[in-house]
C-alpha cells in the first residue's frame, strides 16, 4: 500500500481527498496498488469533517514518518511550499504539486533532488487544471519536435475578454463580473497582468526544451488597457484577441511572451472562450496539436495531481523521465521578432488622408474606423522597436497588440 500526505486541505486538497476515496478501486487498479490518505497538514480544524481524524498541524510528523511514500503539495504560493516539498524529498519522499508558483520557481532544484535519490518531483496540474499537457510534452512529443507553443492559460483573463467581445462589456465591468462569480480575486493582478501566465509558459517552455526557463526572463504584458474599442476594432477586421503565452524556436532561436495577441477567426484557438484554457502545440513531425479543456477547478486540477500519484506509485524505485535540466536556457531578444501588429490610434483629429497615409507608413493599403478619429489597421511584418518608432508619430494616443504567428 501507498501512503500519502497532503499539505494544503483547501480546494484542491479536499479534491484529491475525494477523487482518492471516490476512485479507490479502480486507482488501485490502475497503480497495481492501493493507495491512502495517511495525513492532512493544514493550520486550520475541520470540526465534524472525516479528515479531522488525520490532520496535522505540524508538518515534522509527516516528514519522520518512514510510512508516508508521497508527498502532494496543494498549498499555493512558493513560500513555506519550497520549503516543505524540498524537505520531503530529502526525506526519501517523492512529491506531487499543483503549484505553477513553486515549479517556476524552484522547479530545477527540486527535480535535481529528486533524480539523485531516485525519487519523483511530478507536475502535470500545475498548468491547465484538469488538461493533459505536462505529460504528453515529455512522452508523446520529444523535446525537439514542440517547437512552439501558444496557450490560453488563464481563464479569467481569457473570461474577461470573452465578455467584452461577445458582451460588449467595458473592461471594468468584466473584471467586477469575473470577481462576482468568483474567477478573479480581490486583488487581480496575477491575472491581469499576465504573471500567472507568465509562470505557466515558462514550465511548459521548460519541460518542451528540456532546460529551465526562467518566469522573470520573459517579457510579460497583461489585458490592462484593452478597450471596447480594441474588441470592435479587432472584429471588423477578423480577429478576437487573446492572452497568450507563447514559446517558439525561430531560426535555432528561443523566444519567449506573454501579451495578448490578435488571434483570426480561423485560428484553433479563436473559439477557446470564456474560463476555457487551450494550448497548441506546433512540431516539427506532429504539426499542431490542440490540448483544449478547463484550466481549473476542484475536480480537475485533483484528477491531474492523482494521475501524478499513480504515476510515482507504478514507478516506485526509480525517476521518471520527466522535467528538465537545471541548465538555464537563454532566452533571444524578442524585439529582433518580425511579425504583423495591430495598431489602435485613438483620439485622432485628422482627415481620411492623413490616417490613410499614416496606415500607410507601417506597408497597411487600408484601415478601419469605428468613429471620428478612432480606427486600427494591421501591419506588414516588422519589429516592435519598428513599429514604436513609426507610432511616435501618430496623430492620437495609440496601442500595438501583435498578431499571432
């Protein structure tokens, strides 16, 4: 028999509580053994809840306690987390978490611990909740074939511009319906502004190159200051947009983004809407494959972190090979990146002619309008310092989203 111990009986934990106890019979089927909660750490009681019987609060006991094969770390936060799993696994633990913010950080340490003794430090739910990603990066396509990946990785972003293009919403009220419903937190900026998929890009940039891939390397924009405009403007001319983190090798070179993207209608991943996530991966053999699923959730992020468990579990006594090197990959300059841009200029007085010759300016034969003096067009491929430098001289205040590869 397995036994396991989580920290963290919030969502996610409570999750993994049931799916384990829900599943039981057929996980042990699936493991070739049975596997069992034998303690909950949390700073919290459960009065009347069944685990209150195997709570802790003192993270010691589990560590010192020859019983316990697996460690899962629902916790959040990178902070005591690092800690706690590190210590796990120095244990003779192998460990499970659904934290983006403890593997982006920290997730080369842990996975070098883990290969010296033998032990697994395993991932799968800590990008795109309940979707299959993790795994099938380091199994079904080899490192070199994922040469690049595009993903909708947060679902309240990605609900929020689905309301202000379906909706006609502004931007705050998207933001206060996502708070209401309970998608976005009091304070969202980890969503908003792109760091929370920031930190997913860089784990799946991480596992598809084989090296680590660090979170504060890469350049990272938010949807604050996407407008109605933006919606009306990018529809008229075919396009929705998207938060997207990307990943690519272009020319032997690595890149790296989070920015939200004009995306066209005909795109895999145009019609991936509300708190829906979907990631495309391009290679060189398997051409694209679309992962589409929800990216969170209590169930499906805890099915993901048990597939996890019964993983370690088939394959106690030895590391799966899974993750990627400590050896830290150097990110190219994505300013050097020629592509098309979307540009908005807003609050232009100025006459058909001259917006006209401005489009112009930037290789655009056209441009749309959706009111005096607020229109958009798309660019020919250039580079964004090329692009800044042309919208110095713009007749009104303007935005530059680029268009999708």
């Amino acid at each position: 028999m397995s036994k396991v111990a989580i920290f963290g009986y919030g969502t996610i934990g409570s999750g993994v509580v049931e799916v384990l106890e829900k599943k039981r019979e057929y996980i042990k089927k699936q493991a070739g053994e049975e596997i069992s909660v034998k303690y909950v750490l949390d700073l919290r009681d459960f009065p009347g809840d069944p685990i209150e019987k195997i709570l802790v609060h003192d993270v010691q006991v589990i560590l010192s306690d020859p019983e316990v094969d697996i460690v899962v770390e629902v916790m959040g936060g990178v902070h005591p987390a690092y800690e706690y799993v590190k210590s796990a696994l120095l244990a003779g633990k192998s460990a499970v978490t659904s934290n983006k913010a403890l593997v982006a950080a920290c997730g080369p340490e842990l996975l070098q611990i883990a290969r010296e003794r033998n032990l697994n430090f395993q991932f799968e739910a800590s990008v795109g909740g309940g979707i299959p990603i993790i795994r099938p990066l380091y199994t079904s396509l080899t490192a070199g074939d994922a040469s690049g990946i595009f993903g909708i990785l947060n679902g309240t972003t990605n609900y929020m511009l689905t309301k202000m293009f379906d909706d006609e919403m502004s931007y705050e009220d998207a933001l206060a319906q996502a708070q209401a419903l309970g998608y976005a937190e009091r304070d969202p900026s980890a969503d908003v502004e792109g760091f929370d998929a920031c930190r997913k890009i860089a784990i799946l940039a991480s596992v598809a190159s084989g090296q680590f891939v660090d979170y504060q390397d890469i350049p990272t924009r938010g949807i604050v200051g996407i407008t109605q405009e933006d919606m009306s403007l990018a529809d008229l001319l075919g396009y929705g947009i998207k938060l997207i983190g990307r990943f690519s090798v272009a020319e032997g070179k690595p890149y790296a983004e989070v920015t939200p993207m004009l995306v066209p209608f005909d795109h895999a991943l145009y019609p991936v809407k509300d708190v829906f996530n979907g990631i495309l991966v391009d290679g060189d053999v398997n051409d694209a494959i679309m992962f589409y699923g929800s990216g969170a959730g209590k169930l499906p992020t805890a099915g993901a972190v048990v597939s996890d468990i019964i993983d370690i579990t088939k394959n106690s006594g030895r590391t799966i090979q899974a993750g990627y090197s400590a050896e830290k990959l150097e990110l190219a300059d994505l300013s050097a990146c020629k592509r098309a841009f979307y540009v908005r200029v807003a609050g232009a007085a100025s006459s058909d002619d001259a917006a006209r010759a401005f489009a112009s300016s930037f290789g655009a034969d056209s441009y749309t309008e959706i009111e005096d003096g607020t229109y958009a067009f798309i660019t020919e491929p250039m580079t964004r310092a090329a692009a800044d430098k042309l919208c110095a001289d713009a007749p009104g205040s303007v935005n530059i989203i680029p268009v999708i590869d």
